[in-house]
C-alpha cells in the first residue's frame, strides 16, 4: 500500500459505520445532507518512493509495490509448498512482520551446538506449512532428535537501494577498522556464492551467476548479494516460486519437482520489478538528534550499527550514487552470543551470528531482533550479548536521563 503523501486529507465524519450509512440519518442520529468540512491528519510516512523521484522511477515504483502486494495462486506456480502467498503478507507495507518463518535445525545435547549430522532434515532447516499442487504433506518439525525451533520475522525493507549501493570497499574498510578494536566488536563479511545473472538493462550490480565468494548483505545472516538474489530467493523459499535465479522447486516430503505452473513460474522481469521497488523506497524522513547520536557512540553502539557508509559513485540510481547511506549498520556478520544463537549455519554465518540489522523505520516497528522476541527497544539491547557485552554494559551504566534521551534516539530512526 503506498502513502503518496505526509499529509492526507480525511474527513472527521469516516467514522460512520456502514450501517448508519445504510439506514439512514434518523437511526443513527441526526446528521446533515451535506457532509461536514474536511480537516487536515498529519502522518508519519513511509513506504514511499525516493526523494526527486523520476516519472520512469515511479511508475517502476507503484509497479513493484504492486507486485509485492499480489497473492499468488497455485495457478500461477504458488507451491507445492509454501509459507505465505504474497511478499506483503511478510514484510507489510515493507515493514517488519507480521508474517513469520520457522527455522529448525538437529543441535547437540547442550540445545545450542548445530550437530554435523543434519540428515533428520532431508528437507531442508525451514518448516512450510502450508501445501497445493499435488502435495499431501508440510515440512514440519521430525521427532525423536535434538531440534532447536526458532522464528524469524520479515525484515523491514525499506530504505533497501541504499544497502546495495553502499560500495564493497567500504564495507571492507569497517571489517579491518574492528579487527583492531579492543571493545570485543569485530564483524565478519559473508562470502557467498551469487546467483543472479547481470542484467544489462538494469546494471545494478557487475557479478554473473556462480561468482563465489561476493560479499552478502541481505538477509538476517547476510545471505544474498543483490536485491534480485535477495527477491528470487524470497520467492523460491516463502512461495514455491520458481524463476530462472532459482528454478528449482524446493524440496518437499511428496517429491513433486513442479506445481500447476509447468516449468518456471516467474519471468525474469517480475523478480527484477519487485527488486526495484525495494531499491526506490526511500529511508523514512528522521528529525536530528545530537545528544541521541552522541549518546549513541559513546555507548559504541556505533561500533556495529555505523550511522552511515559511502556509496558506490557509479550506482545506476543517481539519487543515490556517491553519498552517504545512513542505514546504521556495518552489513557485517557479528557473534551475538547464546541468547540469540538458532542452531542454523547459512553459508559462513554460524548459529551466534547474526548481519547488524539496519535501524531504519524503527519507530513503525512493533517488536524487535530476529524473532520479535523484544517487545521494546530496551528489551532488544538488553538481549545482545557475545561481541556487544561491553556496549550493553555502558547502555547499563547511563543515568535514567541519558538511557531515555537514547532510546527515544533509536526509536525515532
């Protein structure tokens, strides 16, 4: 859904219910023939497109939010298995939530350790839940092993374009600065293997299908390299979608190696549209805060969540080629401790590890971390633990001002 607008203009009499309305004024008390004047409700925005939008920008923009928005049908390839039947369903109005994976993977006595034998799991380490096309059975979780279940909640992916432009060099700029820091902060990046092909009409990104060891960014262990790999995996895993960046239909207990789509189900230019709406939404409007932020870095909460990363210079996004990305994060991979470990080890990010969330549009967020476990910012950094011990010791130490004026802080972003 999009909100064109910070300033939407509503009538104070929406309220009526439709069976007032229905019935008329005499039922529901006295009203005038002619609707009462209209007053101004200001909002908070988001989901919107960038700043100087181009023509062509927003209509690749209301296509994509269009798409990601769209339920899709076993008849246009949903299944055999699948989590949700549209995007928004996960990620609402590109927020966080409210939709919900279930990860599950065969971990040692102690609950936490991932066992080097996975083979409980034939299927692979997410449920699914929900089966059309032939199939007859779900992924659920096995019994008579070890098994650690943990959720995930959809991230946010607004402010998502400006993630992918940020330069590589950048990134690995951070990675050597915390190598020698002496707080216990020092992040890894995921090298991945890639799967999207470059795509000469929309040159975001130079790597061709099978270049290994890229950078991850996307993703709560910083799985994908690209939005297209990002939004073809999504499609894929959530949906039973197949497209030419994954062909394959998951694996499932019946077998099936298609659905009521024969072949592929999605054009390459689906995938690459529902990628560009997440490269034009724009990172909510924010109003500065300088006793926030500089609370923020003296608690080293800046260690990992870096408020801002240079662009690429060449990024085909003018509005966002060459500036400064304030997306607070590192997009690297950081050892969170036990209290956060889910069993599951995806490409080099082990079962502690998890990609610094990106703090954009916290304040549209109802719950946090992961699994939405934290109901409250606090909670959240409360619940970091491994390298962000000594972070979460001097949040401990503020005064109840100073520890207000940052929350607010983190909240507001």
């Amino acid at each position: 859904m999009i909100i064109n607008t910070s300033l939407q203009v509503r009538p104070h009499w929406a309220g009526v219910t439709l069976a007032c309305l229905v019935a008329g004024a005499s039922s529901c008390g006295e009203r005038s023939e002619v609707p009462p004047p209209f007053r101004v409700v200001a909002e908070d925005a988001f989901d919107l497109p960038l700043v100087g939008v181009t023509s062509q920008q927003r209509t690749l923009f209301n296509e994509g939010d269009r798409l990601f928005g769209l339920p899709f049908r076993p008849v246009d390839g949903l299944g055999p298995l699948y989590i949700r039947t549209a995007c928004g369903a996960c990620h609402e109005e590109a927020g966080k939530g409210p939709g919900r994976v279930t990860k599950m993977a065969v971990v040692e006595s102690d609950g936490l350790t991932p066992s080097a034998d996975q083979s409980a799991l034939p299927w692979g380490h997410t449920q699914r839940p929900y089966f059309v096309a032939g199939a007859t059975q779900p992924i659920a979780a096995p019994t008579g092993v070890s098994l650690k279940l943990s959720n995930r909640i959809g991230p946010a992916v607004l402010g998502r374009g400006y993630i992918e432009a940020v330069a590589d060099e950048e990134i690995v700029r951070v990675e050597a600065e915390q190598a020698s820091r002496t707080d216990g902060i020092r992040g890894r990046i995921n090298r991945v293997e890639h799967h999207s092909e470059a795509n000469p009409d929309q040159p975001f990104h130079t790597l061709k299908k099978g270049d290994r060891n890229v950078m991850g960014r996307f993703g709560l262990k910083a799985r994908s390299a690209t939005l297209d790999d990002f939004t073809a995996d999504a499609f894929m895993g959530d949906m039973g979608l197949t497209s030419l960046l994954r062909p394959v239909e998951p694996l499932n207990p019946d077998g099936l190696t298609d659905d009521e789509r024969p072949g592929v189900d999605l054009p390459l230019l689906t995938v690459n549209q529902v990628a560009d709406y997440m490269r034009l939404i724009e990172i909510p409007a924010r109003v500065p805060n300088a006793t926030g932020s500089a609370l923020f870095a003296r608690t080293g909460c800046d260690g990992c969540h870096v408020p801002s990363l240079r662009t690429r210079a060449d990024y085909p996004i003018a509005q966002l080629a060459g500036i400064d990305a304030f997306i607070y994060s590192d997009l690297l991979l950081h050892d969170l401790g036990e209290g956060l470990a889910d069993g599951v080890v995806d490409e080099q990010a082990g079962s502690r590890d998890w990609r610094t969330a990106p703090l954009i549009g916290v304040r549209f967020m109802r719950n946090y971390l992961h699994d939405g476990r934290a109901t409250s910012v606090e909670e959240a950094v409360l619940a970091h633990g491994g390298e962000a011990q000594m972070s979460v010791q001097h949040f401990k130490a503020l005064s109840d001002s100073d520890r207000d004026v940052l929350l607010q802080f983190v909240q507001s972003l």
